[in-house]
C-alpha cells in the first residue's frame, strides 16, 4: 500500500489536516485514493499523447495529486471561515445566557446551536467538561484542537487571561465578539478596495491569453500550409540573393500542446495570486483554478473556431 511508503512527517500532517477539516476520513483512504487516482490520470493522459509522455505523465501526476491535497486545504479553509463568521453570533449568545442568570457551565451548554455547525459540537465538549469539574479555562482550550482558526485561538486566549484577571465573563464574550465584528468590517472593506486587481488577473489569465494562443496557433497552421504549398524555381536564390525563404520549424500540433501547457500554469498561478491578493493566503485561489482554467479552455477553443470561420477563406491554400 501507499500509504505505508509515505514518511510519518507527512502522514502526521494529512491526520491534522483532515481533524481541520472535519472529515472522518482516515489518512490511509486518502493518500491511497489520490496517489492511485493521479497516477491512473497521469499515465492515460500520457499515452493519449505518446509523443510527450515524459513530459505530460510526471505533470499531470503532480497536478491531479496537488488539487487533492489543495481541496484538503480548502476544506479546512472553508470550515475556519464559517466558524470565525459565526464566532461573534454564539459568544453574545454565551453572554446573554450568563446574563439571564445561568451558571457558566449550562450557558455554554445552551449556546449550542446546530446553525453553528462544527463551533456547536466544540461549544458543547466545552460545557460538558465544565460540568464535570473541568475549569473554563482548561475546557476552552480543547476548542482549538479540532478547529483551525487565528481568530478562535485568540478569542479562547483573551477570555482565559480575562477570566484569570477577575473579569466579568459576560462582559469578556460581548467586547470580544464586538472586537471580531469590527475586525470583518475592516476586512470587508479592503477586499472591496482591491477588488479591481482582481478583475484584471481574472481577465488576463481567462481571457487575454487563450485568445492570444488561439491567434498564434491559426498563425503558425497558415504559415505552414502556405510556405508548403509554395514551389519556386531552383535557380530563385541565386538570382535573389537577398530573398530567403525557410519553412516554420514550429509544427501546430506542438504549437498545440504548448498552449495547453501555457494555458493550465497560467490559471494555476493566476488563482493563486487572486487568492493571495483577496485573503493574503496562496491556497484561498485553489478554488479559482478550475474555474479559470474552465473559461481559459472554453475562450481558447471558442476563439480558435471563430478566427479559423472569419479568416480561413481569405488565405489562399
């Protein structure tokens, strides 16, 4: 099996990923289904196109293996932002219950929303374990290890150094979770001041370039099919010396390959830098990659056709 072959490093680091995550899934099932599912990949792309199966096999290993690994992330991504957007919701709630006159222990308990998703069964181990005798602070700090979450981490840290400094435990959840508030509103409104450089990588990498690639491939055909179909006279060099014509050493099947190389990296990168311009995080644009590389494909075949439509009868073949 795979999975035994891989260093314990790295298995280490898949269990914390998928605990993140919030999958049930064990590290064995994952590494064997993506290793054996990109090696399948890699090698059918490989002897489709027998001419470059050096090439395409290690690429498309690599790549289908890393978006599986980048799906992992995004997951564990995904699961952080919805709990740090709720974060706020169930700390007031925690207040309000400690407010009415519930102990701790059974406000923490009845703070325990399903709408809260994976923060609902974290907020209840926390109440469970205070009712056995558990301290808050010492409950609290389990929350973060199943959730991976900057913010959380410090919300758990404050409150634990409020409550350790005699602070009023209500008063603690509200200012933290007006704390939180403020600090989105903040972030909304950057993201909304860098949203045009995000437009303009978005077109360059979907658009510009595959129809560029498109262009250049109706041009190297047409120039292979005129300087081919063209026959001069053996004497034609000698008596123009200053004339010289070669054929195009780029054939269009390369010309091909090559643009759907070109067009694969530069959605790859493109969605990575969208990523890291919105959030600061390179794997935030791993879920812009498909959808690049998507529109990328349908621009490059969509213009090909229509250049190929408007220009094709004006060259004479």
């Amino acid at each position: 099996m795979l999975y035994k072959l891989m260093p314990n490093g790295y298995k280490s680091k898949i269990q914390e990923l998928l605990t993140y995550s919030g999958s049930k899934r064990t590290v064995a099932s994952f590494v064997n289904y993506s290793f054996a599912i990109s090696l399948a990949f890699g090698f059918i792309v490989g002897v489709l196109v027998r001419d470059y199966f050096i090439v395409l096999f290690p690429a498309c290993f690599l790549g289908l293996l890393g978006f599986f690994h980048g799906m992992l992330y995004l997951a564990v991504d995904r699961r952080t932002k919805f709990v740090e957007r709720i974060l706020p919701d169930a700390l007031q709630l925690v207040a309000a219950n400690i407010r009415s006159g519930f102990i701790p222990s059974r406000a923490i308990l009845l703070s325990a929303r399903k709408e809260f998703g994976p923060l609902s069964e974290a907020i209840k181990q926390v109440g469970k374990e205070m009712m056995t005798g558990k301290s808050l602070q010492d409950s609290m700090k389990e929350i973060t290890k199943t959730i991976k979450s900057d913010i959380l981490d410090t919300t758990v840290k404050l409150v634990v150094r409020g409550v350790r400094s005699g602070g009023q435990l209500f008063t603690l959840f509200e200012e933290t979770a007006a704390d939180i508030r403020s600090r989105e509103a903040i972030n909304k409104e950057i993201r909304a001041n860098i949203l045009t450089y995000s437009i303009f990588i978005f077109f360059a990498a979907a658009i510009g370039a595959p129809a560029l690639y498109a262009l250049s491939l109706f041009l190297v055909g047409t120039i292979t099919k005129i300087t081919s179909s063209i026959q001069l006279p053996k004497d034609f060099s000698s008596n123009v010396p200053l004339v010289k014509l070669t054929g195009v050493t780029v054939s269009p099947e390369f010309m091909f390959i090559f643009a759907m190389l070109a067009i694969t990296i530069t959605s790859v990168f493109g969605g990575i830098i969208i990523g890291l311009i919105g959030s600061g995080k390179e794997r935030d644009g791993i879920k812009f990659i498909p959808v690049l590389l998507g529109i990328s494909l349908l621009v490059f075949f969509v213009a090909g056709g229509f250049i190929n439509s408007i220009f094709s009868t004006l060259i004479p073949v």
